[in-house]
C-alpha cells in the first residue's frame, strides 16, 4: 500500500496573519477592562515576533476590532465585547475575503480574476465550501476563545466540622 505524503497543510489554509492576529485577539480579550497593553508584552507571552504583531494591528484598527492609545501607557485594547466579534470578521479583516478559489470570493472586485465565469461548472461547490468555512467561523466569537479562569468549588464543611473549627 502506497503512502501519500503533502508538503503543504492543506488546500484551505490561513497565513500567519490569521494564525498570529487570532493569537492577539483572544490575549486582547482576556484583558478587557485593563487598560491597554503593549505588543511587546504580548509577544513575549505568545512567542511571537512584536514588528509582526504591529503590522496586524493595524487592520484589526481599521476594522474597528481594536483601539490604540498612545504614550508611555499606551498600547491596545479591544475594541468591542469579545461576545460580539465573530471569527469569521477577524479573519477577513486579516487575511481578506473567506474564498477557497478566487471564483469563489465574497469581493466583487475579485470575480474579474477567473476567465471562466458564468461557464464553470465546479464554481458552486467553491461557493459551498466558502460559505461551510464562514459559518463555522460565523458560530464562533472571540469570547468563545478566551480562556475561563480556573474556578474552585467551595463547599460549606460539614456540621461536626464547623463546630470544631469554632471552638
């Protein structure tokens, strides 16, 4: 039996932008309400270079997905309820339309690129393969991603106990 090996991750793939800028995202996230924080805090927590976070930023800015602040206490927060920004946003506000062949992109601009429109007979399943890819980021939102902080369970201690400890 013959083995086929790939040399890439798959046909459908994210960059790093996507990868990187999701990373950044949830850290923004989890502190909301903090005040803002620097990338190169962030970087140093997520391993990851702070110039490239810095070029990320700036989509997810003029997506309105993040607020800068700037001085010496500056940084990023942000920029509406993570309850509210669904992934499939952030990605395009990265990576661009959510399309697996350009036939298949959600731009209008991009339909141009593919010499077969209006003859392809495959570009429906482009089309459902797009739209399966932005409803699974559509049902996920940025607070779905933010860790929960370990909760511990107190329980009342037992009668005999509290009376013991009362003494």
């Amino acid at each position: 039996m013959t083995v086929k090996t790939f040399h890439s991750s798959g046909a459908i793939s994210f960059s790093t932008k996507g990868e990187y800028g999701v990373r950044l995202m949830v850290r923004l996230a989890a502190r909301r309400g903090t005040g803002p924080c620097s990338l190169a805090e962030i970087a140093a927590e997520e391993d990851l270079p702070r110039a490239y976070l810095e070029q990320l930023a700036i989509p997810l800015r003029e997506a309105g997905l993040v607020t800068s602040t700037r001085g010496a206490r500056g940084g990023y927060e942000i920029g509406r309820d993570p309850a509210a920004i669904r992934m499939s946003e952030v990605l395009r506000a990265l990576e661009g339309p959510l399309a697996p062949m350009i036939c298949a992109s959600e731009d209008p601009t991009h339909l141009p690129g593919c010499g077969r429109a209006g003859t392809c007979t495959v570009n429906h399943l482009w089309i459902r393969v797009r739209d399966a890819i932005a409803g699974a980021l559509d049902s996920v939102t940025l607070a779905d991603l933010v860790p929960q902080p370990n909760l511990v369970e107190v329980r009342p201690l037992p009668i005999e106990t509290a009376e013991a400890v009362v003494v």
